[in-house]
C-alpha cells in the first residue's frame, strides 16, 4: 500500500460526496488535509470526523469561482503546514444541473455558472497551486472531469462541455508543467452514489446499473482510491491522462445491455443459423 505520509493535500468540493471520502482516505494514509468548500459548515464537520480519526486536516471557506479566494486556499495550506504537494480540484455546481438542457434551450446564466464552478475553478487551482508546489519541488494535481465529458449526453449542454475541458486542462497542465516537478491527470467517473448522484431517480439509476460491466452503481469510496494513487509517489510515471473510474460502462460495445436480453432470449448461439 503507498502512504501519503508528510504531504499536504488540498480537496475542493471537500465537505461532500467524492471529495469529502477523498479527503478522509488522504487524511488516513498520512496527509494534511485542506477541505476548501463553499459549504463551511460541512467542511467542519468533515475536519472534526478527520480528527475523531486521528488525522490532521483543516476547513477553508472556498468560492472556486472566485479567484481570490483560490489564492487565499493556497495560502492558508502553505501558512498552516509549510507546503502544497496535492491539489484534487473536484468542485462542481450540481444543484444547477437540473437547468442545463439541450443546446437551444441553454439558459446563458446556467451556461456560464457551469463553467465558472466546473472548468474556470480548476483552471484557477492549477494558476496559483502550481507555483506554491513548484516551490518544493513539484507536486500531484488531479481534477474531476466525468464520463459525461467524453461522451455526448441526452441531456445536458454546459455540464458534459466543461468536464471535457477539464480532461484536456489536465493534459495542458502536465505538458506544461511536467519538467517541473508538477503531474496533472483527470479522473472521470461514471455515475457515484454521491448525495449529489442519489437526487437521479431511481430508474435512470437503474440505466446504470444495467449498462455498466459490474452488477452495482459506484459509491464515493470507489473513486477515492483512484485519486489517492494519482495523489501519491507511486504513480510518478503517470501523468496528461484522463482515468475512467466508471463501473467500466464507457469500455463496453454500446448496445451491449440489449445485445445481453437479446442472447439471453435465444435457445441457440447467435449467429449458429
Ligand atoms: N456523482 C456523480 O455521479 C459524478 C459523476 C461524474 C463526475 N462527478 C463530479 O465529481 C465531483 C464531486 O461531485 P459529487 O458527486 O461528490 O457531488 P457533491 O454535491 O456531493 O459534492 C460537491 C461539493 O462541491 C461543493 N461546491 C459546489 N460549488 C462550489 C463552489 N463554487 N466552490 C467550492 N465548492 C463548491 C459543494 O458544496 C459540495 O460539497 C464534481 O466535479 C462532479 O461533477 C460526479
């Protein structure tokens, strides 16, 4: 198992769903954890949680939108605990989803919002984390992109474009800054059992858990993991890629769920005439 043992992390969109089981996974292999959210009261709570653990972590009040407060996260981490090694740039807006439709019903407000919180944010993380990491001799970023981001959705415009951004922001960064000591890598997941992925009602759910390869729909925890590793010294070879954590629903033929009940129906191999 690999530590994380003397690095300093900072989680945004911490205090929920994939970045708050982040932050307790990072805080329990041996890092300082910075949980940057805009829910301040849940940030606490996951920091006394941390603590209850024997962790070491800390809650600051963070706008991703908002440039200044991006540079006040970075310096409180540098402030508190003398470096910044990790910066897992997860923030979303998810209560504006609901709003984001098909490209001639985009609300421009909604548009831009999502943007500003799922791409601009993560671009304003890597601006002012990077050269506090470079400082110390480089360091992990890893940013949340989705699935939804690589391939088109039914739905939602803004969403899917801004995560798709991110993927490439993540390989931007790592060609950028690479020599420098800095890997940068995206994590898409497929569908969590977030408190934001348990508002999907129950039969879109049930879309999931038929079309992805394994029998159950992803929790936090599975993808903390993923990130956790790309955190640490142990994926230093592993930089500019965007890892699908997803049940394996983007590895499968499309049709493969019908392909499924159809073979299943058949008394003979298909295609044995
Ligand atoms: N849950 C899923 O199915 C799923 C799938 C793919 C990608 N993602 C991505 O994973 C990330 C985490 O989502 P989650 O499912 O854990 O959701 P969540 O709603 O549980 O957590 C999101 C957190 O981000 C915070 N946040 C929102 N706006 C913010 C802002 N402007 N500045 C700082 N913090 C802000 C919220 O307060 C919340 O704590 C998001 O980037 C999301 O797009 C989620």
């Amino acid at each position: 198992m690999f530590t994380l043992d003397g690095k300093v992390a900072i989680i945004t969109g911490g205090a929920s769903g994939i970045g708050a089981a982040t932050a307790r996974l990072m805080a329990s292999l041996g890092a300082q954890v910075v949980i940057a959210d805009v829910n301040q009261a849940g940030s606490i709570a996951r920091v006394a949680e941390i603590e209850a653990a024997g962790g070491t972590a800390l809650a600051v009040e963070t706008n991703v939108c908002d440039e200044a407060q991006i540079k006040h996260m970075v310096e409180m981490a540098v402030t508190t605990y003398g470096r910044l090694d990790i910066l897992f740039n997860n923030a979303a807006d998810l209560d504006i989803i609901g709003g984001d439709l098909d490209v001639t019903a985009q609300d421009l407000s909604n548009w831009e919002l999502t943007m500003r919180t799922g791409l601009t944010g993560p671009m304003l993380g890597c601006k002012h984390g990077i050269p506090a990491m470079v400082k110390t001799g480089g360091g992990s970023i890893i940013n949340t992109a989705s699935v939804s981001g690589l391939f088109a959705e039914v739905y939602m415009t803004g969403y899917p474009v801004a995560k798709a951004g991110v993927a490439h922001l993540s390989r931007q960064v790592a060609l950028q800054w690479g020599k420098q000591g800095i890997r940068c890598n995206a994590i898409a997941p497929g569908l969590t059992l977030s408190p934001a992925g348990l508002r999907m009602p129950e039969p879109m759910r049930e879309m999931y858990v038929r079309h992805n390869m394994v029998p159950f729909v992803g929790l936090p925890e599975d993808i903390a993991p993923t990130v956790a590793f790309l955190a640490s010294d142990m994926s230093r070879y592993l930089t500019g890629q965007c890892i699908q954590i997803d049940g394996g629903i983007t590895g499968a033929i499309p049709i493969a769920a019908d392909y499924r009940d159809f073979v299943a129906g058949l008394t003979a191999p298909p295609m044995s005439g």
